[in-house]
C-alpha cells in the first residue's frame, strides 16, 4: 500500500471520528456528559466498544506474532478473564452503582481514608499515562517508517498531530462520545481481522470445512501446558493470573470502568459485562488463529518474519493491497480506541480525584477547570512520547518499562481486596509507603527469582504485589 494511500486513509478516518463526535455532543454538555455520558449509553455499545479498547495497538500485532514460539499459550489466559469478568459483574458493579461513583477510587476513600483515595488514584494515573502512551509510541514508530518517513514528516510531528486530533474529538463530550468512536473502531478491528483470515486461508487452501481440522492438527496450536509448574506457560499460573488481570486492569481501572459507568442501571451493565466477555474471548481466539495462519503461511512460502513483525511484513509486502489496507485500518483502530479512552479517563481521575472538582469548586468553574485537565494531558502524553523517542529509544528498556506500569496494579489489587474482604480500619497515612514497598520488592522478586526460586515468574507476579501490599496493610491495621 502506497504511502500517500495510507495518509488519505489515515485522515478520512479521524475526519469519520470528529463526525461521529459533532453528531454525539451538544452544546449542553458538560462534565456529567464528559465523565459519566449522563449515564444514558446503550449497554450494547459500550460492550461492543470496550472491546477495542481493551485491545491496544501493540496487542493487534504481538499476539498473532506470539504464536510461533508460545503457541496458544495466551488462550490459557483468556480463559482465566472469564472468571475475573464475572467477579466483576457479581461484585464490584454492584458497589460502584450502589456508590454512585464518577471515579471508582472515591470507594478507596469512602473506606479507609483520604490517602489512600490519593494513592489509589495517582497509581491509576502513572500507569495509564506510561502505559498507554508507550504502546501508543510503539505504533507511532509503525507509522512513522511505513508512511511519514517517505514524506520527511518529523516524528514529533507526526505524534504532536495525532494525539491532538485525539483531543479534538473528545474534549467536547468525553465519555459520551468515546462509547461510540470505540464502536466504530471496534468494528473496523474485526473487520480487519476477519478479512485476513479469509485471505490467508484461502492462500492455504482452506474453506469453512477444513479450517478447524487444520487448526487442531498443526503443530502451533497447543492450548493447555500442564507438564512444566517452573514455566511461565504452566496453566494455572497463566489461569490464575488471567483472573487477577482482568479484575485489576478491567474491575480496578477507572478508563475500563468509566464506560460502565455510563449504562442506564446496574441491570445493564451486568448485561453489558456478560455479553463484553463473550465477544473478547472469541475475538483474542480470532486473533491466535489468525497469527497460526500467518505463521503457516510465512513457513509454506519460506518468508522469513517473526514475532511482532510477521503482521506488519506479510500485510504489506505479500498479501496484497486489500490485506495492507485492513492492516492498517485494524492498527489505527486498535491503538486509537485504546488512546483517546485512556486520554478521558486520566482527565477523570485528576479532575475528580486529585483537584477533586466537585468538592473544592462551583459548578460554574467545574467544566473550564476539566477542559485545561483534559489538554494539560494532551502535552503530558506528547511529552512522554517523545521522551522515551528521543532520549531513551532503547526497545528493551522500553518494554521493561511497559512491564513495570503494570506493576501499579498490584497495590490496587491488595487496597480492594482488603477493603472488600475484611472489615477492619487501617493507618491511612502508612498506606502510600504499603503500595511503594509492595511495587519496589515485586520488581525486586521479578528480577531475580529465576536466580533465586529457579523458576521466572509470568504474569502471576502482579498477584504476588497485590498480596505483599494485603499483608502490608494487616501490619498497620488499627488496633481495636
């Protein structure tokens, strides 16, 4: 696909989004709009929409590229959302609706107290901000060498441009509009997926009748691992560790949680829970096949891509133009939709947790006081990007710090689980050095546990963050 192809599609595209943002905004709306949608979104929409959000761009093209040396390891995982979502649903909704909440971690407030509300929140803020800004850059560079290389657009260009039409068409209406962009680009995603799928499978001579019996016989698509309990892939370290993440990454997070938030009653965003982990779990499947054909496809062909760039190397260069179209329209849409929602919700949780608006000002402040939030993110987000672009640009070290975002997680982990679970009262003020420690000796243990224990720890290590920050509150519990 030409370069000058992708640009057109690029900009038709977010020209689409600020469409759909005029038509979903009003000249009425304000931060109740913004945060919650006036709780009046469509259960079904926000189910449909969450789905590319829960998806980034750097998922899109690493899962199928996963295949070759893990098989469908990362199912086992999948498996284990299934159960998380459904605590989700059972437990924490509920209370969020009974609460009434804009933000989830005014809960953390409500039961402990003032600090660890403040810990709570600015842990979700340093991880969000990190977390999706690096996997926005990740496909930025994607970008920035198939497309804007060729037109000696500067990087900082490219990245500065992009996420200021993120800021466009969301800084009207938040929330409200993301529920239906995220549709929108949720659709394109699996479109993307389901067109080259059929692609390759008709290059590998499949059809509807044989597609599973070759699945099930290639060598590439082992799903269970109960053979090694030292290895990460071993099944219920990656079970168990699939439950926490999505309770902790879906249930703990306020940019997931704020979509189901704007639902019109509990009822519906159950029903919205229920139906979400239905189409996620056939959509991650989706995506292991497709990377099982690809693979097959690059072995019968003798091409020589792997990992994260089999994607981007068969799409562009082997299988035609309507595959690299699709490729690209699937990659913008999956980064995108992951971008401008966690956009919304960091401008949430600083707004209503950390400036706390809707205590500290007048209303006639509130939503002047939002929109500065909303664009000081824009600047913090452009800023961390290029960042890491220009003074880091190390892929391992940048993947290292990917991985450690996610350990902000496990605090909030540990603070939910010991409010639900117990009823007693802790030392407000120690809970911010808990959640520090609990982070440092995770990382500690990451590091060094095959050295230590003789065995790597998987995604399992984020359960073990969440229990020392448990254990670390036991120890500053009040008296009684």
């Amino acid at each position: 696909m030409q370069p000058l192809s992708i640009i057109i599609l690029i900009v038709c595209y977010f020209a689409l989004l600020i469409l759909v943002s005029y038509f979903t905004s009003s000249k009425t709306d304000g931060n109740d709009a913004f945060f919650k949608a006036n709780k009046s979104s469509p259960w079904y929409l926000v189910a449909f929409g969450m789905i590319g959000a829960s998806l980034s761009g750097v998922t899109f093209i690493s899962v199928p590229g996963k295949v070759e040396a893990s098989q469908f390891v990362y199912f086992q995982l999948v498996l284990g959302y299934i159960v998380g979502y459904f605590i989700i649903g059972t437990v924490l909704l509920p209370m969020y609706y009974r609460m009434n909440l804009t933000s989830i971690y005014t809960y953390l407030g409500d039961r402990f107290g003032r600090f660890s509300y403040k810990t709570g929140a600015w842990f979700f803020i340093l991880s969000r901000t990190v977390g999706s800004n690096l996997r926005l850059m990740l496909v930025a560079d994607v970008l920035q060498t198939l497309v804007f290389d060729k037109f000696n657009i500067p990087y900082w260009v490219t990245v500065s441009v992009t996420i200021l039409l993120i800021w466009v068409y969301t800084f009207k209406s938040g929330i409200k509009t993301i529920v239906w962009t995220d549709t929108l680009q949720t659709l394109f995603m699996l479109l993307s997926v389901g067109f080259c799928i059929v692609i390759v499978s008709q290059d590998l001579g499949l059809n509807i009748s044989n597609i599973s019996g070759f699945i099930a016989d290639s060598d590439f698509s082992k799903t269970f691992f109960f053979d090694d309990f030292s290895s990460p892939d071993y099944f219920w370290k990656q079970f168990l560790s699939g439950t926490f993440i999505a309770i902790v990454m879906t249930g703990l997070d306020q940019d997931m949680m704020q979509k189901n938030l704007t639902c019109r009653s509990i009822k519906d965003a159950q029903k919205n829970m229920f139906w979400f982990t239905i189409v996620l779990t056939i959509v991650n499947f989706s995506f292991l096949v497709m990377g099982l054909l690809f693979t097959e496809y690059a072995v019968k062909h003798g091409i020589d891509a792997h990992k994260d760039q089999l994607f981007p190397i068969l799409a562009n260069e082997y299988l035609g133009v309507g595959v690299a179209f699709f490729f690209i329209l699937g990659l913008i849409a999956a980064a995108y939709s992951s971008a401008d929602s966690a956009l919304t919700s960091l401008t949430t949780s600083f707004s209503i947790d950390i400036l706390e608006i809707e205590k500290r000002y007048k209303v006639i402040n509130q939503v002047k006081i939002r929109q500065r939030v909303h664009l000081m993110f824009v600047f913090v987000s452009i800023l961390v990007i290029l960042g890491f672009k220009y003074f880091i640009n190390d892929a391992s070290v940048i993947d290292k710090v990917l991985k450690f975002a996610g350990f902000t997680y496990g605090p909030l982990l540990g603070l939910y689980a010991y409010g639900l679970l117990t009823k007693w009262e802790v030392h407000d003020k120690l809970v911010p050095f808990v959640a520090i420690f609990a982070v440092i000796s995770s990382i500690v243990l990451n590091l060094n546990s095959e050295a230590w224990f003789g065995f790597a720890f998987g995604f399992e290590i984020l359960l073990v963050n969440g229990l020392i920050t448990f254990l670390g509150l036991l120890a500053i519990k009040k008296a009684v």
